[in-house]
C-alpha cells in the first residue's frame, strides 16, 4: 500500500503520476487514455478494463512490473508492446507508453528486476529492451527463428531466450553475443522461472530444468505425463518441494514434483473442459507467495487451484473469447487476463472485428489462500 500511494503521487521509474499526462509515445501516436471497470457480455466478471488504443490483433503475453504491483505490459500480435497502470481502489486505468520496434509480431516479455526495462522477443528473431524511462529500444539478442519465451534472472544479470531453433541462449546484455547456448531436443513452447530453476516444455512433450545456481547443467529433464502437446508451464517451490505445472491443449494439467521423495504427490486434472468439449489451458500462473496457481483457457475462462488440498478456489464466468494469458502481479493481489482469439479452431473462426479485451480482477483473499484440508490442525477450532 505504501508504493502504491507512493506511485500514484509521484510516479515511479520515469512514469507520471496516475491520472497526469503521460509522455507521448515515440513510435506511434496512441495517446494516454482513462477505462473503468464496467461489466457487459465482455465483461461478465465486473473486472477493471485496460483503456485504449487496445491491441489490433491477439494478446501474446502479460508482463506485471516487479517493483509496483499496479504497472503491467502486454504484448501482441500487432508488433506492439503497451504498457498499463491501474487503480484498484477506483477501478481506473491508464494506458502509460506504447512501443512499436518489433518488426514482426510480439510473442513474449518480461521485466528487468529494477522495473526500468521491459524485455520482449517475437517473429523477427530478435529481443529488444525497452527503457520505460526513455521509450526507447534496442536488440540485445538473436536467434535462427521466432523467440518464444524469454525470462529474467535477477541474480546474474542475464536473459534467457527460448527459441523455435532448438536452442536457450544466456544473455548479458550488454554483449553481442549470448555467453551460453543451449540444444533442445525441439522447439521452445514455454519457459518460467522463480528464483532457483528455470523450466522449458520443448516439443515432443519434453521439459527440461536447469538450476540457476549452476545454469549450463539440466536439473531435471523428463516427459509429461499428459497425452497431447505441452502448451505452458510453471514453476513451483513450496516448502522446499520444487516442481512444475504442466498445462496442455487437452484441457488438463499436471502437477509433476521434481525430487523422488516427492513423486507419489504427482497427479494430474481436468481443468478447461465442458462436458465432451476440451480447450486448450494457455497458461499457468503461480501466486507469488501462497502456493495456489490460476490458469486461463480458450474456455474464456480463468480459475484459481490450490494443488496442496486438491480443489479449485475460484471459477471465474466465462468470457465470449479465449483468454490468451493471464498473470498475478508481484504481491499477489491482481491478476490480469487478455481476451483474444487464439486460433484453437483454425482460420474459419477468425473474426476480424472482435476486439480484444485486457482486463485486471481484484483478488480476494479467500479465492487465493490454501484451503486447509478437512480435519487437519490448521481448521480447527482453538
């Protein structure tokens, strides 16, 4: 609470105050604009909107800034990246800085740990950072093909790039040349992070791990238990358990612990389904402190799981379209979810005039927090 008052009085990292003029954009003319939450067939869940210009093609990614829990990134199909600010309090958003370097379509980003740069890698083959302080960009990598996937480790001050050439590249940045390059078995598909390990569902349904204290040599490397193709994943430490959540486009997930110790708690379930009909889960987003996970679907739906006990938390209304991404923020208490078409039934779907929809929910403790298992200590009464 104290950086967000912060934030909104004085602006952080180059960033007006919320509400002030923010600076014009440096490659295209979208100017800073107010939204509200108001509910409607797009919105059925009465979350807050993400004000325009909105992205004209689908939403690739969601990025939340590590040092304010209200400031977030998107980036899309349009080649953009678009940068939002929100006010939970008064259901309010402001769209920021708007960047356009990408010469092909944006798949991926993600934020340095000082929360000046933003990270973002596409279609072009190249990532570029981008200074929020100065709107400008420049290419700090390069691959073979599309980077898929990329992600920030704080601690020595690299990048990863997960690429559909088969390879991880390590980046310092400030280097034309990645330090270390890494052969998959397949393409990227996803890659996440937390502190210690860094996961990649590769094709072939293969997930490789590395543990960043010793980042050339793989941690862990197996098959998913789940029968199709691997769409995301995240990674987990609880109570010194480390593990992953697989999310495939049959509309299921795995939980899938990495140690042996560990291996009889491993199991999998029905997530995005309605009655004969499966969707896609598009991706896995762990709560930064609770141990709980949302996932979002080409249902258009999202819900909130705690893998401990077993039992969904919080079962969102479905939206009209497939939500592409969703995320938590840095403390847990928003989560933000894009409506977009996803392409899961072909080009004979495409609706050219759908819009596309960002939207931020306010999360209630009750739809994050473990809930104690049925006669255990911790539900009874003192």
């Amino acid at each position: 609470r104290e950086r967000q008052g912060a934030m909104f009085g004085t602006g952080l990292a180059g960033f007006p105050a919320f509400g002030a003029p923010a600076a014009a954009p440096a490659a295209t003319g979208a100017m800073p604009a107010l939204g509200v939450a108001v509910g409607g067939q797009q919105n059925p869940n009465f979350d807050i909107e993400m004000c325009g210009p909105l992205p004209t093609d689908s939403v690739s990614s969601i990025a939340w800034c590590p040092r304010s829990p209200t400031i977030f990134v998107a980036s899309s199909w349009d080649k953009q990246l678009r940068c939002w600010e929100v006010a939970p309090q008064t259901k309010q958003s402001a769209l920021k800085l708007t960047n356009a370097s990408h010469e092909a379509p944006v798949l991926c980003s993600c934020w340095a740990d000082d929360g000046s740069r933003v990270f973002s890698g596409g279609c072009d083959n190249k990532a570029r950072m981008w200074s929020l302080q100065t709107n400008q960009s420049v290419q700090v990598a390069q691959h073979d093909a599309p980077i898929r996937s990329l992600v920030w480790v704080p601690q020595h001050q690299l990048l990863l790039t997960g690429s559909w050439d088969k390879t991880i590249k390590y980046w310092d940045t400030r280097q034309a040349t990645p330090s270390h390059t890494m052969t998959l078995p397949d393409r990227c598909f996803y890659m996440d992070a937390n502190s210690i390990l860094v996961s990649v569902a590769a094709g072939s349904k293969t997930v490789i791990t590395y543990d960043l204290r010793n980042p050339a040599a793989e941690y862990r490397r197996f098959e998913s238990t789940l029968r199709h193709q691997t769409r995301c994943l995240g990674v987990f430490t609880v109570n010194n358990r480390p593990g992953v959540c697989i999310g495939s486009i049959e509309g299921r997930c795995a939980i899938s612990y990495f140690e042996d110790k560990d291996r009889s708690d491993c199991f999998s379930f029905k997530c995005h389904r309605e009655n004969n009909l499966t969707y896609a889960v598009n991706e896995v987003s762990f709560h930064p402190s609770m141990g709980t996970f949302a996932t979002c679907g080409s249902d258009g739906s999202y819900n909130f799981w705690d893998k401990d006990n077993r039992q969904k938390l919080k079962s969102a209304v479905k939206c009209p379209s497939p939500i592409t991404c969703g995320k938590f923020n840095s403390d847990g208490t928003l989560y933000a979810y894009a409506q977009s078409y996803d392409w899961s039934k072909g080009s004979e779907y495409y609706n050219p005039q759908q819009q596309n929809h960002i939207m931020v929910h306010v999360c209630a403790e009750n739809e994050v927090k473990p809930k104690p298992k049925s006669g255990s200590q911790s539900s009874k009464k003192p």
